[in-house]
C-alpha cells in the first residue's frame, strides 16, 4: 500500500503518478476525503474525552464537598453518549481508509516510459541467433504430443480445460529444468533455494497485492481462509512478515519452487492450446528484499539473474521495457522477458521482472534497522520468473525441432537428463 502520511503531504504527486498509470483518481480523491473526515473525528473524540475528564474531576469535588452535582452529572452522560457515537464512526472511517489504501495502485517511476497499452512498450536489448529451418517449423503442442511428451487429453479428462499431464520425457524435463534454473540460481547468482507452501492465507495475499483487488484470477478453497497460490512470491514475500530485519541481513534473495494456479480470469479464447497458458504450471521464482536505495540497482541485476537461464539454455529473447498504460497495479517498474518461438514467429513472455518499492512491504509490514538504535524502514520488494517452466519447455521443442521429429537439447540440460541428448 501506499504511505498515508506521504499522500497527505503530496496529493499533487501521487495524482500525477496514477494518472501515468491511467487509474481512476476517485479512489484517491475518496480516500483524501475520509482521511479527513476521520482525522476531525477523531480530534473531537479526544476534545470530548478532555471535556469528560474535567467533568469527572468536577463532579468528585462538587461531591466532596457536600454540592448539588446533578447538573455536572447529566451532562457528562450527553457527552458520554457523543463519545459513543464518535467512537463508532472513526471506527468506520479508520475502516474505510484501510480499505481504500488496500485498493490504491502503486504509482509509477519516473524512468517508466509512457504508453497507452502494450503496443508501446519499449525494446530494449536482444539475444541469440533464431533457428532457421529447411522445414515448416511446427508449434511445441505438436512436437510434445508426436513424442509422448506431455497428455492434453487426459489432463483435460482427469481435471478441466487448461490441466495436463507430463510423462516419460517430457515429466523428466520438467524435473531437470526445474533443478538446473534452481542450482544455477543459487550456484551462479547467490540466491538461496526455497520449497515453500503452495497454499496461503488471507494475510498472505493482501501482503503481496494478490488482495482483496484479483480474488478472480485466483483459487479459494472451500469454506476456508486459504488459497492455492497464484505463484511463489507469496509465500517468499511473506517468508519475513511482520518481522524487522537488521541491515546486514540484506539484500534477501529467494529462488522457490512451486506449482502456481490461475483461474485465468478475462482470457477465454487466448492460448487454448499447449503450454502457454495454463490454470496450473510449475515456476521457479525470484524475490529480493532490499535496502530502498539499492532496489533499482537490483532490479537490473534480477533482469540479468532470468536471462542468464535463457541464454545457458540457448534460447533467443529480447527485453521489454513495460510501459505505463501496461504496468500491473503493483509495480512501479517492470521488464519483461520475452522468449523466440519460431512457429508463431513471435516472442512470448517468459519473465517478468518488477520493483515494487514498499507497496509490498507496507503491507506485509516488512521492515529493517540500519543500526540497532535506529528506527524501522521499510523494505523494498522485487520478483521475477526465473523461469516459467512450462513456458521454457515450449520454447526448447519448438527451437530446438529437427527435421525427423526428434527435439536437440541444450548442452547445459545433458547432465540433468542423464547425458540425453536429443529427445527421439
């Protein structure tokens, strides 16, 4: 969430950074105002409590000595009442501006570049060498089910739409990618590796934004408090909730394994087929927690951390800049990894890579000290996918398809497939 205290000072600034972001400023407009409201509540609660008071000590003396305190008595009860009453409404409005904090986007950075949608975000650097075929390339859904690979069919059966199976080949793969992005991650790039929950509870979710704003896109269990997580940032994210750390304990750097479910609200028709959109898929995650002036320094760092999986598996990417029209509720900066995928002849989105300051951590209540007499900071939070598995193996088939059917591997997935070479 955002800081109370700033907005107040600054109104100006955050108009300006949400307007960036194409929000719609009522919210902001309607949280100034309760603010306000509340603040004058809660300055006539404590007058009246003063005036109560006085009235108490009044009353004690009059009685003291003997004087008639009726008069004193009935309306200290008047003011009792009124105290009641105000009592309740700054309640509701402390309530209502907690609310509204929770629902308020993040604003923008001043580097993001500004866009109206998608279709404006900036390229910023590319890789790799794109496969040339002397055939027609086919789509990684094609390849996967020709090999015995991965069972559309029966995960459809055995769940829903958007559910597979992997198997034989195509369940190792999936195994070996996940053990080669986590070893080198923590091997190459200092992160430490996390198995965390793939079920979290409410104050999880509101710590990482996942709350109360996108309940639709995702999974609640039934008569519980809890969610099948939407990716492994919550439970990282959350690992240090409600705890201050010390100085040299940052920068935190997770790198978690998990399941993730979607219920992909909103996108009936897109990706129905094959692995590129799907309500459960397997992800290693990268989460940092950092000192405020080091966050954006590390977020080139972390673009660099998920592209460093892409270029040791030699696949072709490019990075894109996330411009303000398409930026998430969350982030205030955000890159987008984008890998080749030569049957549609287009890049996907593989990562995305985001600073979110202390929206996060405001939430979470995640804090730090500098110094053991200093006072709590908020940390700043990043995340990105280091990789999406499923995603990474669509990109591997369809890139690395030879004429007769077989599929080449990267070298550096030989070891994690038994010396494998070519998947036949």
């Amino acid at each position: 969430m955002l800081d109370l205290k700033d907005i107040r000072l600054r109104p100006d600034y955050y108009r300006k950074g949400l307007e960036r972001k194409k929000v719609d400023l009522s919210l902001l407009d309607r949280l100034l105002a309760v603010d306000e409201a509340w603040r004058k509540a809660l300055a006539e609660v404590e007058q009246l409590k003063s005036e109560r008071n006085r009235a108490s000590e009044a009353i004690a003396h009059l009685k003291k000595s003997g004087a008639d305190a009726a008069s004193e008595i009935e309306q200290m009860k008047e003011v009792s009442n009124r105290i009641k009453v105000m009592d309740e409404t700054v309640r509701e409005q402390d309530a209502e501006v907690r609310a509204l904090l929770l629902e308020i986007p993040n604003v923008v950075h001043e580097s993001v570049p500004n866009g109206e949608s998608e279709e404006d975000n900036v390229f910023v650097r590319d890789w790799g060498e794109k496969p040339r075929f002397s055939f027609e390339p086919k789509p990684h859904y094609e390849i996967a089910a020709a090999l015995d690979m991965v069972d559309f069919e029966r995960g459809t059966k055995i769940t829903g739409s958007r559910f597979v199976v992997y198997k034989g080949l195509g369940a190792r793969l999936e195994r070996a990618l996940a053990s080669f992005m986590l070893d080198f991650q923590t091997d190459q790039n200092g992160y430490t590796e996390m198995f965390p929950a793939f079920i979290a509870n409410n104050e999880s979710l509101v710590g990482t934004g996942n709350l109360p704003k996108f309940s639709e896109e995702m999974f609640k269990l039934e008569g519980l408090p809890y969610y099948l997580i939407p990716t492994a940032e919550v439970p990282l994210t959350n690992y240090y909730r409600d705890e201050i750390l010390a100085a040299h304990q940052l920068p935190v750097k997770f790198a978690g394994y998990s399941s993730c479910f979607r219920s992909e609200a909103g996108s009936a028709g897109k990706d129905t087929r094959g692995l590129i959109r799907l309500h459960q898929f397997q992800k290693v995650e990268l989460v940092k927690l950092v000192k405020p002036e080091e966050s954006y320094r590390e977020l080139d760092m972390l673009v660099e951390d998920c592209a460093d999986i892409l270029e040791a598996l030699e696949l072709p990417y490019q990075v894109i800049e996330i411009c303000t029209g398409d930026l998430g509720a969350k982030e205030t900066k955000k890159y987008d990894l984008e890998v080749w995928l030569p049957a549609q002849q287009t890049y996907r989105e593989i990562s995305s890579c985001s600073n979110f300051e202390d929206y996060q951590a405001r939430r979470a209540n995640l804090r730090f000290r500098r110094e053991e007499s200093a006072k709590p900071e908020f940390v700043h939070t990043l995340n990105g996918s280091g990789l999406a598995v499923g995603r990474t193996i669509a990109a591997i088939l369809e890139n690395g398809q030879q004429a007769d059917g077989s599929v080449r591997l990267p070298k550096a997935l030989v070891p994690y497939m038994g010396g494998l070479e070519v998947l036949d």
